[in-house]
C-alpha cells in the first residue's frame, strides 16, 4: 500500500505513513464466485520457516519481484501512465493486471456490504491487452455522506494501511466536493463519488496498492479530456470542476476524444496517494499493467498503465521548467541582486552565461530551473526583477544521484564532505571557506586537508 506522502497539492492532509502489515487473515477469496483466476504463483509473505535450503523462486511476469531471488517481497514503486487518463476502475483493473490478487480485491470489497459486487476480464483496448474491473451495483437513491462511508471503511475486513488510504482519499474528495458547492465538509453529499461502484474503485484501488507491497506512488502529468460530462449537477465541462480542483498544482493536458478521460474518483487517488506528478522516477522495472477504461477508441488505447519497479542509485528525476531570459541592458549588481532572490524563492538552480547579442552588443542570458509548480512564480520575478521583455520557457528533466554527508576532522576543524551513491565525494564548499578565513590559511589547502581526511576516514 503506497504511504501517505506530504503532496504537492498545499491542501492535501500529512498523513504519517501506517505500519506495513501482514495480511494473511485479512484478505480472503469469496466462495463460489467466479472471478478473474488468481496467479498460483502469488506470494504476498514470507515463507514459513524451514530448515531446509531455500529455492529461488521461479520467475513470472504476474509475481510479485524479489530481489534476492527468494520468495519474498520488496516495496515496490508504482508509475501511474495516465496518457489516456485515469479512473477508480481503470486503475484497479492495471493493479489486478500487474499481479494483485483479484479475489482478494473482491472479498475486500464485498466486506463493506456496500453493494457492490466486482470481477475481471480480460480485454483489448485498440490492440493491447488489459483488465477490465467491473463493478455490479445495486441502485441506491439515498446519497451518502462522508462519515458513513469512513465508518463503512473502518468496519471493513481491510488492513490498516489499506484503511487509511481509502479514507485519506475520500476526505480528499470531500474537501473538494464541499469547495465546489460552498458547504462544510460536513454537509457534502457524495452523489457519483458516494455511490457503491465509486467505493467499491476507491478501496479495491488501496487494497491492490497493499496486496502489492507498493511503498511510493508517482502519477505522470494527467490527460484530462475534453469536452463535457453529464452528472447530477446537469452538463459539465470536462475537467469537471472537482476534478480541476483536485489536480491542482499538478501538470495536466488534453489529447484524443472530446471525452472525460479523468474522473473525479481517479483524480482523487492520485492526488490523495502521489508523492508527485512529472516524470518517471529512476527505478528497476520489474513488471507493468495495463487497466481499461469503459470505451474503446481508434487511434488511441485507452487504458492507464502501472510499471512497478525497485528505486534505483539516482534518487530523482523530475520534470523541471527551465526559464530563460537575454538581458544586455541591465547593471550587473541588480542581475545578482535577481539570482538572490529566485534562489530564495525556491529556484532550483540560476546562472549567468556571458553571451554576444544582436548588433554585437555583450549581454547575459540568465537561466533558471524550477519546479513546475513554481515556474509561474519565478518567471514574475524574472519580470519584476530585470529589465527583460520576454522570456522562454520549456521543459527539461532533472536526474540526481543519490547523496549523502559525511563529517571528517581536519587539523584546522570540522569539514562535511558529500557522497555520492557511486562514491564521487566533495568537501562543502562553505565550510572549508569558514575555516580557510577563520585560520588564515589557503582555501585550496584546507580542501586538500578534506579529501585527505576523508580518504583516510574510508579505508
């Protein structure tokens, strides 16, 4: 089950990632009800112990990955592709696709005596194969509101992480339900997002996150559609306004059928469970997953895929705007003044390039790297702050590798020297520059002292 990370939507609620529990006992298959088979591969826990040699197990592309080879887990990433979207049962379906057990999902589901009853198949969607997740529900006028869907959660036969996944989720959801029609959160009445097949997407989606052992959830930008959306309010335009809302701050776009391609069910998930949206993280691939959507459309596949995979050495890799300006008429000192101020309002990095402009006058282009949440933010403060017209911007990716600090003693004081995961270090800059001021000895001396005692640190 993916932790609750602290999102990039400001709204969001913290919540501290739950315990990872075993869930022999919680997750059991319904009798007598035809569902998708199960992988007879499947191998959630640990093995009972035994005194004999373990036996690496067998690879299968529907098992779930073990790094050393035997029959146990690791937690895995989740890459949420939503090119075609995303939606409770097109995420559900990609998670079945990619190994999580269908009747345990099922039997998840039927605990909330919601009345909704599940199943898989298998279809194709514009030539590739996926999972369908259905959901049977019973017609139910009386809308529900938020505390009796938490109670219903809470009474279900659902692991701790599990539970409180789906119920992050829904008050995601309440807080946007009641922003759009202006009431307390209190007084939301649930309509689509409340109905059994909405619930029935929303905990079997946390539950295969759990069944899966997932411990941290990326989703791309969101294709979002276009068009409009018939609900209970009457037409909407696509994104409907609380799925606009819920995917604030995230990067969206809109490609294909004039459609609503993400609903506000999948918006939720992915805003409540997402560490972040941009890029795919650096990571292991170990298998993938495809989920259906309801319509099949030509020229595109609609389906949202899942790739599971284990971190690798570059701990980030993130979409960033880059933001560019040629500036040939403005006083040096104001142009630092500048990169002060983007690097204190949160710029990534900023740098100055000496460049020859039109007319052969000498300029500068000056060049920032943000996040895209903050991209808007910064390029005001390009305006306000230099004498630009006009400035590029576009985007690029942002791979670093996995650091960390290490402290060495040298003759003339303390020295923090970074570490990377390949094992490239560097004295901090800083320090050694206090202590080279503070002793009146040469800078270049002091870093030599660093590595010195760094290397000796090592061996």
């Amino acid at each position: 089950m993916p932790s609750l990370p602290q999102s990039v939507h400001p709204s969001h609620p913290s919540l501290a990632p739950p315990a990872r529990p075993l869930r022999a006992a919680l997750y059991t298959k319904i009798p007598n009800e035809p569902i998708f088979p199960a992988n007879p591969l499947q191998t959630n826990l640990l093995p009972p112990p035994t005194n004999e040699p373990a036996t690496p197990a067998p690879a299968h592309p529907g098992q779930p990955f073990s790094s050393t080879g035997y029959n146990e887990t690791v937690p895995l990433t989740c890459y949420l592709d939503a090119f075609s979207g995303i939606s409770g049962d097109m995420l559900v379906g990609a998670l079945a696709d990619a190994g999580a057990q269908p009747d345990s999902i099922a039997a998840a589901v039927a605990s909330l005596e919601a009345g909704a009853v599940v199943s898989f198949e298998k279809v194709k969607r514009n030539g590739i194969g996926a999972t369908k997740y259905h959901v049977a529900a019973e017609e139910a006028h009386a809308h529900r509101h938020l505390s009796h869907i938490v109670k219903m959660i809470e009474n279900g036969a659902l692991s701790p992480r599990a539970k409180e996944s789906a119920i992050a989720v829904f008050r995601r959801l309440g807080e946007a339900e009641a922003q759009v029609h202006q009431v307390p959160i209190e007084k939301v009445h649930f309509h689509e997002v409340g109905a059994a097949d909405s619930i029935a997407d929303i905990v079997g989606a946390c539950v295969a996150f759990d069944l899966l052992d997932v411990d941290t959830v990326v989703c791309s930008a969101v294709n979002v559609g276009s068009g409009t959306v018939k609900t209970d309010h009457g037409l909407l335009p696509v994104p409907a306004p609380a799925t606009a809302l819920l995917l604030s701050g995230a990067p969206v776009y809109s490609r294909g059928p004039e459609v609503e391609l993400t609903t506000p069910t999948g918006a939720a998930v992915a805003s409540a469970l997402s560490t972040r949206f941009g890029a795919m993280p650096p990571m292991k691939i170990v298998r993938t997953g495809f989920g259906a959507g309801t319509h099949d459309f030509p020229g595109q596949a609609n389906v949202l895929r899942v790739i599971l995979g284990t971190p690798t050495a570059a701990d980030e890799a993130l979409a960033v705007s880059v933001i560019e300006a040629n500036i040939d008429d403005l006083n040096p000192q104001v142009l630092a003044f500048a990169m002060e101020k983007l690097l204190e309002f949160g710029a990534l990095d900023v740098s100055l390039q000496p460049i020859i402009m039109k007319k052969g006058r000498p300029g500068h282009l000056l060049r920032v790297i943000a996040k895209p949440e903050q991209r808007e933010a910064l390029a005001q403060i390009v305006f306000s702050e230099t004498s630009t017209f006009g400035l590029r911007i576009y985007g690029a990716e942002r791979r670093v590798q996995a650091r960390s600090w290490k402290e060495v003693k040298t003759q003339y004081g303390k020295v923090r020297v970074k570490v990377s995961s390949e094992g490239y270090y560097a004295p901090e800059y800083e320090d050694c520059r206090k202590l080279a001021v503070a002793s009146g000895i040469a800078l270049k001396q002091i870093i030599a002292e660093a590595n010195f005692a760094y290397l000796n640190q090592t061996r």
